[in-house]
C-alpha cells in the first residue's frame, strides 16, 4: 500500500522527509499541497492534520506530521539497519541533540529572518523606494533600503 506524503517540493521541511524516506527506501506518493490555495484548510486535510502543516505522512491510515517525527518514524520503521537512527541510546541521543538545535535554534532562526525579510521587504517598502539603485554617497540616504528592525 503506497504511503502518502502531502507536501509542496520547495519546502525544506518537506525535503527532510523526502530525503530519509529515499535513505530508507521508501517509495512516496507524493501529494502536492498548495498553501497559497488553501489546499492545507480544508476539512478532509484538517481530518488528517488538525494543525494543518506539511509535510504529513500518511502511511495507511497512520498521520503523522512535524518533519523530524516523519523522519524517525521512517527511519525506526522502515530502516534496513539502526545506521540512520541508531538504537544505542548515547548514539540516539546525539541524533536527537542535532534534530532539536535544527528545530528550535537552526532552522527558527532562519526562518524568524528568512520571513521577517522578505515580509518586510515585499509588504512595508513603498513601490518607489523598492526599485530605488542602492549605493554609497550622493544619494545614498535615498537609495538606501529599508532597515530591517
Ligand atoms: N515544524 C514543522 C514546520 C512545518 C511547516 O511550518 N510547514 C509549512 C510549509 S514549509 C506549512 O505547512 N505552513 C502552513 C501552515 O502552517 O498553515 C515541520 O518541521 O514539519
């Protein structure tokens, strides 16, 4: 039976399921889910996953999502060896070490910036401003881009 991966391909969370379910050997169904569309709200993905996010796994009936949940679950069930999610308790440890920096240090805080650009930059900065040359010396103070708080 095919497991079920709803998911959109330039999502980094996305790509870390994809990529340890190729490692396992795990062939996808891979189900892409347009957030612009509203593809994530409606009742049947709700009923799947009331937080509403991608990548979610749906193996049978069995939901899953936050992506590094998939991937030790991919790893832990579908692992031809324990090489990818060791069973040795300190080797575990030390991949969970690396998952939760990557989820609560790393990868929050390129988000927090990664969205705070461009958010700013695309919604706050005036047309005229925007399209303004940057650059040094005369004229600098009105080319300047947005300060980013
Ligand atoms: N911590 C989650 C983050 C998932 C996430 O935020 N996915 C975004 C797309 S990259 C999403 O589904 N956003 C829609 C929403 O939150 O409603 C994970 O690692 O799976």
């Amino acid at each position: 039976m095919p497991i079920d991966l709803y998911y959109l391909p330039g999502s980094a969370p996305c790509r870390g399921a994809m990529l340890t379910a190729a490692a396992v050997g795990v062939e996808l169904n891979l189900k892409n889910t347009d957030l612009m569309k509203g593809e994530h709200l409606t009742p049947e993905f709700l009923k799947l996953n009331p937080q509403h996010t991608i990548p979610t796994l749906d193996d049978n009936g069995f939901a899953l999502w936050e992506s590094r949940a998939i991937q030790q679950y991919l790893a832990d069930k579908y692992g031809k060896s324990d090489s990818l999610y060791p069973k040795d308790p300190a080797k575990r440890a030390l991949v969970n070490q690396r998952l939760y920096f990557d989820m609560g240090t790393l990868y929050q805080r390129f988000g927090d910036l990664y969205v705070s650009l461009n958010y700013y930059y695309i919604y706050s900065v005036p047309d005229d401003v925007r399209r303004r040359p940057q650059g040094r010396g005369e004229g600098e103070e009105a080319g300047r881009g947005p300060r980013v708080p």
